[in-house]
C-alpha cells in the first residue's frame, strides 16, 4: 500500500467524515501529548451549550432540563444550541476549538479525536465527587483517557438477541435465559440452522443488514464477534497480531456462514412480522419489537466465541470545551444534568439504559427482574477498550484519534467477508491499513 502524503490522507479524512456520522477525523489536526485544560473561570454568568437535535422525546427531554436549571439557581445562565443529527459530528469537527462552546454533547467514539485536537478538556476539576460516583463503570471507561476523564453520559447502549418464544419453543429450541447459560457460537449456529429447516424460506434471522456493514452498524453490531474470540480491534496502537489471528477469522467464517440463513430485512419487520425467530439488534428495538410479540419476546446475549459472550456499549456523552472560560460554570450545569430527575426522562423518552447507577437501579426496564435486565448485567460487566477476559462483557470502542481509520477499514472488511471474501485475507488487509495510518500519524498519541 503507497502511504499518502499528509495532504492527501487529510482530503481522505474529509471524505470519511462524510461517509461515517459516528466518527471524527482521525489524522485531522496536529494533535499532541501535551493535556488542554479549562479556565476555571467565576462560575457566574452566561454558557453556551451544543447538543445534537436527536428525536423529538430526547430534545424535549433536554430543553426542559436547560429550563429547570435556569429556574433554579440565578448563577449561571444557560444558552443551548440544538444541531441536527446529521450534521451534528461534522459540525464540531470542522469548527475551530476556540469557537466552540462551554458544554457540548459528542458521540462516545469521536472523543479521543477531540482531545487530540484540543477541542475537551478534562472534567475530573468541575464536576462533582457524588455525579462522578454516580456514573456507572462503563459510562466511565467510554470516558477515560489516561486516568482522567473528558465525558460522563446521560445513557448507554447494548447489544442482543431478540427471540419468538413461540416460534423458538415450536422448533424445540432451547435458549438461555441470562449471561450465565449464553449459547456457544456452535449452539448459536444449529438454533440458526434448526429454525432455518422448519422455515418455508429458509430464513430464520435477522442481521440487521439492510444498511450494509461497511459502516459505524458494522463495527458496533458485529465487532463482539471480534472480542468473544479473544481479539480485538486494536491494542497496544496496533491491529496486527489481535485483529487478524486465525481465531477472529475463524468467527467471522461463522458469521459468513450465517448469511444464507439471515433475511435480508429491507422493510424492517422480519422480526416483528414473525418472519425470522432471531434478531442480532440493540437496546432500542425493545419497544417495536415489544409491541408485536408481547409476552412472546425474550432477551438473550450474544453468543460465546470462546472467550465469554461480549457487547458493545457507549453513546452519547457530554464533556466540557477546552477553551471554556468559566469551567466551574460547566461542571454546575452537567451536575444538573446528570442528575436522576433529567437522566430519568432522558432515558424514558429514548429507552436507553441509563448512565448512572440510581437511575438503572430503578429503572423499570433495565432493574432486576425487568424486561431487559439482561442489558444491565452486561453494561455491570465492563472491559473498557482493552484487550478483554471471559469475566467481562461490554466493551468499549477503541478510545484513540485513530478510531475512524480502525472503524473504517474493519467494518469494510466486514462488508466483505459477509459478501464471500476470504475472512484471513480481508482482516488482513485491514490490520495493515490500519497499523500503516497510525504509523504516518505518530500512534495518535494522547495526552
């Protein structure tokens, strides 16, 4: 592979924030290791804050957060600035980081980027003990860059499958019933099969493949496979030796395996309409999927690979910018932010787990004995982005500058495998592109 010039690979990265509404630029800025931090500021006085414009539940849920803080105190004055889902990322990558504002809300995967350049500062010094406490462990691990902390979340996110009880005990398929009796990947593969069998056409799941894979889906929906065979997308800066062992190709082979069984999904209800027994999807189906089958439905986890069954986790999270003149004044508002009465009707109005513990202690969804308590033990099951064990389960995506060059090139070479090409050879492939761009950019080192 010719390694471009740093002119190129920028006017490349231009074309890859288009293309991948999940990530920032990687090889973008100048980036260094040496830390930005905020003014602290008198605490007093107007902020401003960005957030995406998400549904209208979520933005009604903020906007009448913003409000409740204003009334509540004569300090600190927020002004919050709503930016359309699509253009949100694109827009905070492409404005300089001194025109940024005080408080602004980032996809979990585009951080790293941000603080390499320069854009969020630490939040450790503004925000409180008891809100940081409070956070859950895994919200936290999204969060951390080298001890401290540049974003906390409103809520979470995780992966699983949904099954038809009836069509499931029609087959005499036996499912698990939590994280403790997951299926192997073997056992995954004959339900698949069985169900397959008993299908008029042949179709016994469904992949969530109507999008494609070469996309953010890609590496969020199937990068578990990755690490539930005991890789992972990146470790230690490099891809090569993790990415591309012949363990991972011999689990994403299974995963090309599946494809003549997996409905292809294009009207979105393959699921609902009881076409397929098994959805691979997350969190926020739960409603739709809900509503279709009632007392039919049941939660399962992933399948095991061989090192523990695994999820992705991480959403939305909101940090402070590195240029802020009143960083006391921040850390007031996202205190206010995070606190049960807001997290509650976020999570309420969008159906996510919630991000901090008192809330998902509560939550009627997600607490014990709920409906999707299943995405609550894995979210208490945390690995962070490193390389995981059996003992965990959520994992976060790489946490580097990199992460839309890792993004890229794996989710293609998914899109690959999954259409019949060699899975040795793609991850292959993928691993040196990966290891060649951070290479030209330094390993994206961090502060």
């Amino acid at each position: 592979m010719n390694t471009p010039s740093r002119r190129s690979r920028r006017t490349a990265c231009t074309a890859l924030a288009l293309a991948l509404p999940l990530a920032a630029l990687g090889a973008c800025g100048g980036g260094s290791n040496t830390a930005t931090s905020a003014e602290k500021g008198s605490g007093t006085g107007t902020i401003t804050v960005w957030a995406h414009q998400g549904q209208a539940g979520e933005s009604t849920a903020l906007q009448n957060a913003v409000k409740s803080f204003n009334s509540s105190q004569d300090k600190v004055k927020v002004k919050l600035t709503l930016i359309p889902d699509t253009d949100y990322t694109k827009t905070l990558t492409a404005t300089d980081a001194s025109k940024l504002p005080d408080v602004m809300e980032f996809d979990g995967p585009t951080m790293a980027n941000f603080v390499y350049n320069k854009k969020l500062a630490a939040i450790d010094d503004y925000v409180s003990v008891k809100t940081m406490a409070n956070a859950t462990d895994a919200i936290k691990a999204q969060g951390e860059i080298n001890g401290k902390h540049y974003g906390l979340g409103m809520y979470d996110s995780g992966l699983g499958i949904y099954g038809n009880k009836k069509l499931l005990d029609a087959a005499g398929i036996k499912y698990p019933t939590g994280l403790s009796d997951d299926w192997t990947a073997a056992e995954f593969t004959a339900a698949v099969t069985n169900l397959a069998a008993k299908d008029s056409d042949g179709k016994s799941l469904d992949l969530q493949e109507s999008g494609g894979y070469a996309n953010e889906w890609g590496t969020y929906g199937f990068a578990p496979i990755i690490w539930s065979a005991g890789g992972s997308l990146l470790e230690n800066g490099k891809a090569e030796g993790v990415l591309d062992t012949p363990a991972v190709a011999s689990a994403l082979k299974t995963f090309q395996d599946w494809k003549k069984y997996t409905d292809p999904n294009t009207d979105g209800n393959a699921f609902a309409k009881g076409r397929v027994a098994l959805s691979w999807v997350g969190h926020w189906m739960y409603p739709t999927y809900s509503k279709a089958l009632g007392d039919d439905l049941v939660v399962l986890p992933l399948p095991d690979f061989g090192n523990g069954p695994k999820t992705g986790q991480g959403s939305w999270q909101w940090g402070i910018g590195a240029n802020t003149k009143n960083g006391k004044a921040a850390g007031a508002f996202l205190d206010s932010l995070l606190n049960d009465t807001n997290v509650t009707a976020m999570t309420t109005a969008n159906g996510a787990p919630p991000g901090t513990t008192s809330v998902l202690a509560k939550s009627d969804l997600y607490k014990q004995g709920g409906p999707l308590q299943l995405f609550a033990d894995q979210l208490a099951k945390p690995c962070g982005d490193s390389r995981s064990d059996k003992s965990c389960v959520a994992v976060t995506r790489p946490v580097t500058a990199g992460y839309p060059t890792v993004t890229a090139k794996f989710s293609q070479a998914l899109a690959g495998i999954y259409g019949g090409a060699d899975p040795k050879a793609a991850l292959e492939k993928a691993a040196r592109a990966i290891d060649q761009d951070f290479s030209d950019n330094d390993g994206y080192k961090l502060p």
